[in-house]
C-alpha cells in the first residue's frame, strides 16, 4: 500500500511548481517509523492570524525535565533522562500514579513558521510558533489605472 500511495505522489509532482518539500515530507511519514503516540496529549491552537500555540499537558515535568529542539522544520519535545540518585528511589512516595515516563514528540513545521518560545506553566508547555508572510503574499487592494 506504502508504494501505491509514493505513485500518487509521484504523478502528482509535474503538475506542481516548488512543492518539493510538501512530497519529501509525506514520504518521510510514509517510510519512516512514523507512529501515532498517545503521550503525552496535546493541542494546536490558533491565537491569531499567523500564530498558533502547540500545548502539552506534562503533569509533573521540570524546565530541567523536557528538551525542545527545532531543526530542519522539525520541532521535537521529548523527556530528558536524568541518573536516578538514591534519593529518588526512597522519595517516600506510597504510590505513583503520575507518571514521568520518556517521551519523544515530533511536529513538522512549515518553511515560513518560526518558533518565537516555549514556555512552562502549570503543567502545560506552549510552545510558541508564527507564520511569517512576506509583504508580497499579504491581502492588499490593486489600484486600476
């Protein structure tokens, strides 16, 4: 199924014009190890005309916990694995339930959104992104001569 899918790219390629990008990235999801991962949960919420908020609810995590890296139009959150000390094996705690598990989550950004920030509060960490739009694409009124 994954090389009748690749075809459909394929055909498609003459009858675009700098859409390369766009098709290279499908392929990467079709022949990677591209998996839908549960945790942890997010959303992607529009604030604006051109900017959006990836938010990522991680109960329990630190600043020193979670990593964002962003290259090559790919933003990655993932855990950070920290040498347990034998304080935290005997921290007290009766039962665990919140769990800090590893976690890596992945997000493909387009060519014209920058990520501005990250920020952690409250348990959710939003991770800050515009669309910039050059002057020659934004909306504007032609005057007729």
């Amino acid at each position: 199924m994954t090389n009748a899918r690749l075809s459909i790219f394929n055909q498609l390629k003459p009858f675009t014009v700098g859409f390369d990008d766009v098709f290279d990235q499908f392929d990467y999801m079709i022949n990677s190890d591209f998996q839908t991962v549960n945790f942890p949960p997010y959303n992607i919420v529009k604030t604006g005309d051109f900017t959006y908020d990836v938010e990522l609810a991680l109960a329990g995590f630190g600043k020193d916990d979670i990593s964002v890296d962003y290259a090559d139009n790919i933003l990655t959150v993932q855990s950070v694995k920290k040498e347990k000390s034998d304080d935290d094996k005997n921290d007290g705690v009766i039962h665990r339930g919140i769990s800090k598990r590893q976690f890596k989550r992945t997000f493909t950004i387009a060519d014209d959104v920058e990520v501005k920030g990250a920020e952690l509060k409250d348990g959710l960490l939003k991770v800050s992104l515009e669309k910039i739009v050059p002057e020659g694409k934004k909306p504007r009124t032609i005057e007729i001569k």
